[in-house]
C-alpha cells in the first residue's frame, strides 16, 4: 500500500513498480491511474488515523516515498507504518535507517528500479517481514511525540 497525496516524484517511483500490484490512497492519484495502465489500484476514499494503521498493518509492504521537503530526514509516515505494525519499504535516507536499522526494521531502496525485486523479496519472506515488523513497532513504541519533544528540550537546555 501506499497512503499519501500524489507528487509528480511519487508517481515516478510508483510507475517503476510493474511485477507488483499497490493499492494506492490520497489525493489526486485518480489523474495518475490511466497512466498506470491499470497495474495499481486508486482508492477514492480517504485512508486516516486507525484506518490508515489498519492499511498498513495488513498490508503485505508499505511504500513511504519520502518528498524532497522532508530530504534528507524522514517523514511523519516513517513512524505510521512502523508504528501501526507495518512492514516499511522507503527510500533510503541515513536519518531513516539509523532510526529503523536496514534489514533489521525496514527495508530500503536507492533508486526506484529496486522497487520490484525488493517488494518480490518482503512478499516472499514472510519470516523476514515478521522480524521487520516486530522490530520495528518496539521502536517506534520509543518515539512518541512527548518523548521527541522532551529530548529537544534537553538539548536545547530548556528543561
């Protein structure tokens, strides 16, 4: 799955997938799908809070196409997928990885051409997705945003 509003960047890392269907949730992807020649599917309703957990929990692989705002850090759905349970395939950034270590709480990919063989791998690996998904739900357990705050207080010597 992925669950985010359309960005010309993220229809180009969507299109390289071809050997995997993606059910896909946000605004504006409708104006995308005839280009995906009918290999993904467009939900027009809106996916939030426990629905959107509920998604990315059940779902197989969760994609987080990080935008270029958020480069070379991580995104609010960094924690959503990993912390509703959900096996996070991103793009890779150092910020993500030293957070959700590669291979051991999300998989990475560096160019979108990677985006099939590792989707095909976290498909069929059903132990491998498991350990992912175990770690990385007790990490993201550890970053709630009283905690993140509290640790920029006390960086910043405010307490």
């Amino acid at each position: 799955v992925f669950v985010g509003q359309h960005s010309d960047k993220r229809e180009d890392h969507l299109s390289a997938v071809r050997d995997h269907r993606v059910a896909l949730w946000g605004n504006r992807w409708s104006r995308a799908a005839p280009r995906f020649g009918g290999r993904h599917i467009v939900h027009q309703e809106p996916a939030f809070g426990a629905t959107c957990a509920a998604l990315y929990a059940a779902a197989d692989v969760s994609l987080n196409v990080v935008d270029d705002l958020n480069m070379p850090g991580h995104n609010m759905r960094t924690f959503e997928i990993t912390g509703s349970g959900g096996v996070m395939l991103s793009c890779y950034t150092a910020e993500q990885a030293a957070i959700f270590p590669e291979g051991e709480a999300a998989a990475y990919y560096r160019t979108p051409d990677e985006l099939d063989a590792l989707l095909g791998q976290l498909c069929a690996d059903t132990a491998f997705a498991a350990r992912l998904r175990r770690n990385a739900v007790a990490i993201a357990a550890e970053h709630s945003y009283e905690r993140r705050a509290a640790a920029m207080s006390a960086e910043l010597g405010l307490g």
